[in-house]
C-alpha cells in the first residue's frame, strides 16, 4: 500500500505525538533558513542530520531512504523501506513504507507538478540518489545543505548537552576500568575489549576506541593491535563513546610500570599547553586563537614540529564537526558550542603525549569542562 502524507503547520502543532514537538522547532528553522535561499525543496539522506531533525536514526544501507521538506509551507515527510517502517512508526513522523515490489519514488510523483527549480541536499548524498530526483524533476540548481545544516548542528540545546555529558561520565568510568584491569602482556585489543564492556555497562555505546603503546603512541591515529604491553610503554588511550547518539572523546596518557624524565617533560608540556588553551576560551573568542594558545606553547618548548594536528574539533552527533579548533577556522565561539580542546606532542619511533578534554560555552556564557577525571600517568 502507498501511503502518502503531507504536513501543513497548523495540523503539526495538533499532532498527538510527542516527538514532532521536540523537533519542530528544528525543522522550522531550517525551512526559514532554506526559505532564503529560495530553495524549493530539501532531501536529508539517513545519518547525523537526519537524526538532528527527526531525533531518532534511520540507516537503511542500500535501499532507497529520504527525509524532503518543502520549506514555503512546512511540508514535509520521509520515504523508508517497509522492513524500517517500526523506527518510524508512532513516532509522529509522517512516513511512506514501500516494499521491494514498489518503486519509491511514487512517492515523489504527486509533489512533481510542483515544479521544483532549486533543489537543496547534503554533499554526502550518493549519487544515485541524485539521479533518483532527476528522473522525477528534470533538470534543476542544486543547493548544498551542508553549510545550514552544520552551522544549526554546531549549537547544542540543553538535551543534547546533557547527551554528551552522559557519555562522558561513561568514558571516565571505562578509564578507570582500564587502570585497575592493565597488566603486563595484555595486548592492545584486549585492552579495547575491557573499555568498550565497561562503556556498555554503563549504557554507552563504543564507538572509537584508541590504544596505542609503545612506539604506536607516536601514531595519532593508530587504533589497536595485538601488541603487548611492556614496561616502560608509554600509552595513549583515546576513548569516543555516544549516549543517546551523541559523541564524548577523551584522551589520557599513561607510563606503564616505570618512571622516564622525558615522558614526565613531554606529558607536563602537553598539560600546559591543553591547560591553557582552556582558559583561552570565551564566548566570541576565534577558534583560531585557541589553537594559536596551544601552538605556541608547544613550540615555545621546542617541540613545534611535534605538534602535528589541530588542537581540537566539536562534539554531537559526529566525533568530528564544526568548530573546528585549528589555525585554519577563524569563526568564533558561541553559547552552545561543544567542542574537544587536544594537543599533542608525538616523538617519531620513540612515544607520543595527547591528552584530551570536552569543554561546552553554557547558555549564559561560561565556559564549563565537561571531564574531571586526571588519574596520575605512572602505572606501577
């Protein structure tokens, strides 16, 4: 059966469903802001700003999903294979399920006299998806809306804040569980294996977890091996977990089973600099400045060149979103910004220091770290 809905505002605000009125507000400002670019209609492919508009996560792998919206008069619904209609259904999301029997874009036929000239849709949407709309539109101007979407995305209401400190509090925990299981031998996925139970207990999902020992601490982006841990390793333990399908990111550094000046220099360099990049931070301060804060005083120690990555990137819905904390992103800071603050020193073939903190702008402006768990960096 082809179910076809199409919501106008004053039947939305009389909708018995709960989650409408959570996300209304969403989708009305994204309908004003594509309103000015005089977009005719969005698609929203499944993934973090699907989620962001209808709160909940569809992912359909490759059968045919999209979330349109016509801004002028708040229309709007989604296409979702039948065997996905229950993450939809009594939702309050006006949904059309189709079976592998029918093609999905009957549902777009009845909107196609529309005549829709300016279509917006993110710049991740496949590519068949785009030949999808040419079929039913013709041709027509694309408009990306990636740049509307992230801007609203990178300012967190209350819920969402909460989210990622929930996820936080879980990562605090699994660190604490990591120091009381580690042992000599225990190799680096076994490691990953002990944080990722304790993240789960504590109802947070493991989503990139980081253990890096010996001369793969001075990798930044290594992941994990069957490495053993050695005395004397140095080793980086970089933890991203989501609550609610929100993203905390974490990172310690710790010396197992010995004490060595040059890590204690490193980590003390590292820690200043993550510290003052911290109190760097105020509501329209540029992200630039922060970066430039860490920067130079990692360089100011002679270790600039070490220095190889930003000093930090925003939190939600994705690990990595904006702001981005680098020389590069000269925007400024603003009340609801999420946002990780995480600089590093990586010696090649030797070790490698990061150490990582979340730190949120509140909505009276005070700028608030999210983690308060620093355990000492010997393990004995």
């Amino acid at each position: 059966m082809i179910m076809l809905f199409l919501v106008n505002k004053e039947k939305l605000y009389k909708h018995s469903q709960v989650l409408l009125f959570m996300n209304i507000k969403k989708i009305e400002e994204l309908a004003k802001r594509l309103e000015s670019k005089e977009v005719d209609i969005a698609f929203i492919t499944p993934g973090p700003n699907l989620r962001y508009v209808l709160g909940i996560n569809v992912e359909t792998y490759e059968r045919f999903c999209m979330f349109y919206l016509i801004p002028r008069n708040l229309e709007f619904g989604i296409i979702i294979p039948k065997l996905d209609e229950l993450k939809v259904k009594d939702k309050g999301i006006k949904y059309f399920a189709y079976t592998d029997n029918e093609d999905p874009l009957d549902f777009l036929k009845p909107i196609k006299s529309m005549r829709a000239r300016r279509i917006a849709f993110e710049e991740r949407t496949p590519i068949k998806y785009y030949l999808y709309l040419k079929r039913i539109f013709g041709d027509f101007e694309f408009i990306t809306l990636d740049e509307i979407l992230y801007e609203l995305r990178s300012i967190k209401d209350k819920e969402e804040i909460e989210n990622i400190k929930e996820a936080v509090r879980a990562i605090e925990k699994s660190y604490k569980k990591f120091e009381e299981e580690i042992t000599e031998n225990l190799s680096e996925n076994e490691i990953v294996s002990i944080i990722s139970n304790e993240l789960l207990r504590n109802n947070a999902i493991p989503r990139y977890i980081l253990v890096q020992a010996g001369e793969h601490s001075a990798i930044p982006h290594w992941t994990h091996s069957e490495r053993k841990i050695k005395r004397g390793d140095v080793i980086v333990v970089d933890i991203s977990a989501t609550y609610n399908d929100y993203f905390g990111d974490l990172t310690r550094t710790y010396i197992f089973g010995a004490v060595d000046d040059k890590f204690i220099e490193i980590y003390n360099i590292v820690k200043e600099a993550h510290d003052k990049a911290i109190l760097a931070i105020k509501e329209g301060e540029l992200a630039s400045n922060i970066d430039y804060v860490a920067r130079s005083t990692i360089s100011a120690k002679g270790y600039g060149e070490f220095f190889v990555h930003r000093t930090g990137h925003g939190l939600g819905l994705e690990v990595h979103e904006e702001p981005y904390i680098s020389q590069m992103y000269r925007k400024q800071l603003k009340r609801g910004m999420v946002f990780t603050i995480e600089p590093g020193i990586y010696l090649p073939n030797k070790f490698g220091v990061r150490l990582e903190s979340n730190v949120v702008i509140d909505e009276n402006g005070r700028v608030i770290v999210l983690d308060n768990y620093w355990p000492d960096p010997i393990i004995r």
